[in-house]
C-alpha cells in the first residue's frame, strides 16, 4: 500500500472514530445503544451518497468512504452490545432497527447522491 493512501485513510480513520465515540455518549443501559446505531446509520446514509460522487480508489474516497465511515461505523460494537442486551426482546429490536435502517440509509443515500448530480 502507498504511504499516501494509507494516510489518508488513517486520517479518516481518526476522525470516524472520535465521531464515534462522541456519539457512545448517547448510549444508556436502560435503552438501545443509540450512539452506536447513530454512528452506524449516518454511516450508511454517507457513504451511500458517497458511491454516487467519488470514484473508488481516489485519495477522496479512501478518505472519506474507507477512513471516516469505517471509522465511524461498528460492526464488532454493534454485536457486543447486541449479546450483552437486557433481554432478547430488546437485542431483537436494536438488530432490525440497525439491519433495516442500516439497509433505508443506504439506499437514501444513494438516492441523494443521484438526485443531487452524480
């Protein structure tokens, strides 16, 4: 890997994950970790719009699709705290609002970005 390329995806990266962990805040155990399904579904949406105006493998994308959203987004997260839930009531209803809404983002957000001139 070029050392500019993984610059700039390390920047990304820090800064997806301070976005991240400012957003953990949000989490509270009497509720569905909503800091972390924030941070997946923004993801979503953003790199969704992403894939309509970048091309892949340029400095801009690495930065923002592979450093930024994969800093920001949590898929290791999201299942620790889908097995340390409550119950298997509440673990049910954060993974499919985190799936479906995971899906919903994605796809508004490749829709935006062909809207507004990809």
């Amino acid at each position: 890997m070029l050392l500019k390329q993984a610059s700039v995806v390390a920047l990304g990266g820090a800064l997806g994950a301070l976005a991240r962990w400012r957003l953990s805040s949000f989490n509270t155990p009497e509720m569905l970790p909503l800091g972390t399904l924030t941070a997946n579904l923004i993801g979503c949406l953003a790199l969704g719009v992403l894939m309509s105006f970048l091309r892949p493998g340029s400095l801009l994308f690495l930065f923002a699709a592979a450093g930024v959203c994969g800093g920001l987004t949590t898929y290791s997260t999201f299942i620790l705290e889908l097995v340390s839930a409550k119950s298997l009531a509440a673990s049910s209803v954060y993974a499919v609002t985190s799936l479906l809404g995971g899906l919903l983002c994605m796809v508004a957000g490749l829709r935006l970005g062909r809207l507004f001139g990809a």
